[in-house]
C-alpha cells in the first residue's frame, strides 16, 4: 500500500476518513504500549520491534484509507498574530 502513496514532504495530520482517524487512534495506542514496554527492563527485542513496526503500519494504512488526501501541516498557518 506504501508504494502506492505519494511521498511526505510534511508531517501528516490525524484525522481525515471516519477510517483513518480510527487507525491514527489505534496507531497512538500502539506508539504508547511501545514505550511502556521500553520501561520494562528485561523487555523482549521482538516485542519492541513488533510494536514499532504495526505503529508504521498503522500510520500506512491511515493515509491509504485517506486515499491521498491527508492533511499535512503547514508551518505558521495557524500563527498566533499578537494584537
């Protein structure tokens, strides 16, 4: 599904399809067990690596299910203008 999605040039926003905002969920959820099992001391590399690999699988699948469209950010767009 990568290979089929047009290249970052900026960081992607959550959201987006019903679908995707739910993946973006589920991919937070993963990146969080991720770094409490990076606490845990004798913690299997496996796991560790399982983990970090279904989080960019996730993050895949949430722009594949945006169909392209994802939302990017755009440093100072949302620039606070001091009054």
């Amino acid at each position: 599904m990568n290979a089929g999605l047009e290249p970052l040039n900026s960081f992607v926003l959550p959201g987006g399809t019903r679908g995707a905002a739910q993946l973006h969920v589920c991919r937070t959820v993963c990146r969080r067990a991720e770094r409490h099992v990076l606490r845990v001391a004798d913690a299997n590399p496996e796991v560790i690596r399982y983990l970090n690999r279904l989080s960019d699988l996730l993050f895949i699948l949430g722009r594949g299910a945006n169909d392209g469209q994802d939302a990017l950010w755009q440093p100072g767009q949302h620039k606070a203008v001091a009054g």
